[in-house]
C-alpha cells in the first residue's frame, strides 16, 4: 500500500520514504535532481520514493563463511579493532535514553534498531514500518569497522583489503537476495594500487 501525495506535499516528500510493491523505475523521470511525477498510466497518483542512503554491513564475524579461510587469522586480529570501533564511532551514535524519546517516536532503535544493518529480518520489518519500497544500501555502518578496506580502519596490506571487499560483496549478494528484490547494493571498489594509473 503505497502513501498517497498530493501535489503540495510532493516537494517536501523527496526525502519521504514510500512503500510500494512494483517500483516503476523506468517510467519515472529525474530532471535536474528531483523527482518529477511518474507518468499517471504506470502508478496513478502514488509518487514513489527510493531512499538511496541505506547501509549494510555485519559483525566481522559475519563475514567469516564468505571469507578464503587463508584469512582467518587476520579475521582474528581485527576483531580487536572491532572493539576500537564500537568505542569511538558506535559509542557516540547510541544516544541516551531521553535524547532518543525525542527522535525514536516508533521504537526502531528499541526493536533491534542498528540490526537491521545485517539482519534481513530486521531490516524488512524497519523497511515496512517506514513505509519504504526499496532501499540503496552502502557499506558501513556503526556496527563494525570495514573488512580491512574503509578508511575507519587502520592501514592494512592491499591483499586484506581485496579479501575484505570480496568477503563484503559475497555477503552482500546474499543479504541484497534475501531482500526480495527490495535492497540494491552498492559495490565498494577496494584497493587503489596505483593512482596515477
């Protein structure tokens, strides 16, 4: 059931999560970066809107099984970086209990909140209570540093750092395809080993 828009409320929608079942993509026309209309044939007076700033991404130890097992130690070692992460960048996005009274109004972040980053179940439950369609996810999130590969680990050998996006995108293929079609990932490019290039 997708939220209805009336012409007034279309400008301040942009940002506006929508749901619906059949995302008429090509028949909706961008101009100038913002949404137009979709054409009236295709989805009658329903405006549809992708939210293009999801992210996806586990524990490090979700990324165990889609990792070549002659990296399993490392896997080891940077579960101590791990621990880093959640203090310095996880720590300060857990708000206390009355700052998130002000913002949390549907309890997503008591329900399993940053969960939904890796867990399917969780983040179709978030994607329906919202009322979003679809989502474009991106790598990252306050659950855990990258694999190797982003800039909020530490230096690590361009061999890791290919390891750790592999590992990503082979979970990634997975958590996208347990969606149902509803989550569209976006790749991460790993390693520049040469610039100039």
């Amino acid at each position: 059931m997708a939220l209805e828009l009336s012409r007034a409320s279309t400008k301040r929608a942009f940002h506006c999560e929508l749901n619906a079942v059949d995302l008429r993509l090509a028949s909706t026309r961008l101009h100038r970066s913002r949404m137009i209309e979709p054409e009236r044939a295709a989805l009658g007076n329903r405006l549809i809107v992708v939210s293009g700033d999801g992210h996806a991404a586990g524990p490090l130890e979700t990324y165990r099984p889609y990792l070549e097992s002659k990296y399993h130690a490392a896997l080891d070692a940077l579960l101590g970086e791990e621990l880093e992460y959640k203090e310095r960048i996880a720590g300060p996005a857990h708000p206390k209990p009355e700052a998130a009274a002000v913002f949390d109004d549907r309890g997503a972040m008591a329900d399993g909140g940053e969960a939904g980053s890796y867990d399917i179940a969780v983040r179709l439950r978030q994607m329906d209570a919202e009322g979003c369609a679809s989502k474009i996810v991106h790598s990252g999130t306050q659950a855990a540093p990258p694999l190797w590969y982003g800039v909020a680990n530490r230096k690590h050998p361009a061999e890791l750092r290919w390891a750790g996006v592999r590992a990503y995108h082979r979970w990634l293929a997975d958590f996208m395809a347990a969606s149902g079609g509803r989550l569209v990932g976006v790749a991460e490019p790993g390693p520049c080993h040469d610039i100039a290039a």
